[in-house]
C-alpha cells in the first residue's frame, strides 16, 4: 500500500510512523487544550470567589480573648496564694522537723542515762543476790552442823537413857524383892 498527499509518498512502514505522530500531535493538542479550558474555568471560579464575613468570628475570639487573660489572672493570683502557702507549710515543716531532731536526741539521751541505770542496777541486783545466796549457803551449813550436833547430843543421852534404863531393869530383875511379887 502506498499513498501519496502533495507529492510526498509513503509505503507499509513509514506510512505506520507518519499516523501514528500524526495521532500522537493531535492528542497532544487535544490535552493541552482541555488544560487551558480547565485553567479558565478555575479563574472563574476564583474571580467569583468572595469571602465570607468572620466579623462576628472576630468579636468572639476578643470576647474569648478577654475571658482567657482574666482567667489566667485569676490562675496567676491563686498560684501566688498557694506559693504562699506552701513556703509557709515548708516552714513549718522545718520547725517540726528541727523539734522532732532536737526530742528525738534528749529521749536518746534519756534512753541512755536509763540503760546505765539499769545496766548499774541489775549488776547491784545480781550481786546483792549472789551476797544473799552466799549467805543462805553459810546459815544453812551452820544450822545443818548445829543440828547435827544436837542430833549426836540427843542419840548419845538416848543411849545413855536406853543404857540407864536397861541397867535399871536389870537391877530390878536380879532384886529378889522382885522375884516375891511375881510368886504371888
């Protein structure tokens, strides 16, 4: 196939190449005219654009603007009356604290002056009883001896009794006297 416009022929594939730049020019320029009539509706549409009253939005925002500084003045007087407050509770809680240090050392010092009183005391105790002990020990050595001494005395007179007694008898039985009156 061959076809020739205005003395200028083309055959098969330069024929392909001529349409298809051909379409290609034509799309080209079918893009950039739809870009230029988007562009001027946009200019319209801006040229038409007005904008909107914020008068009213202006008056609130200073309303609320004034609310605002007067809240935070209150904020600012509050936090000034809490400083306050809190360096006097420091204050005061240093005083406390000083009080606290100052009984907390006289009671140790109390603690002491006890626990060598009673360590003093209970070295008294211990050895006023090891005294007593030592003394219950001697009286109960000397009252055992004593009794064991009177014990002896008390036997040896009861033997002597026993002896007194049987000798009395015996005299009694050798006495012929005796004899008569178990006859009788």
């Amino acid at each position: 196939m061959e076809v020739s416009y205005g003395g200028i022929s083309a055959k098969g594939g330069k024929l392909f190449i001529i349409i298809s730049l051909l379409t290609t020019i034509g799309g080209g320029l079918w893009g950039f005219f739809e870009l230029v009539k988007r562009y001027e509706d946009m200019e319209a549409k801006i040229s038409e654009y007005v904008a909107p009253d914020l008068s009213g939005f202006d008056k609130r925002l200073e309303v609320f603007d004034t609310q605002l500084q007067e809240k935070l003045k209150a904020v600012g007087t509050d936090v000034s009356a809490l400083k306050d407050l809190v360096a006097d509770a420091q204050e005061t809680a240093r005083d406390i604290r000083t009080d606290i240090k100052g009984e907390i050392g006289e009671q140790t010092d109390q603690i002491s002056a006890i626990d060598k009183r009673s360590r003093a005391d209970g070295l008294e105790t211990r050895q006023a009883m090891r005294s007593a002990e030592s003394e219950i020990r001697d009286l109960i050595t000397q009252t055992s001896k004593r009794w064991d001494d009177k014990l002896t005395k008390v036997d040896s007179q009861i033997e002597n009794l026993e002896k007194k007694v049987g000798k009395k008898i015996q005299k009694a039985l050798e006495n012929p006297l005796a004899a008569m009156s178990k006859t009788k």
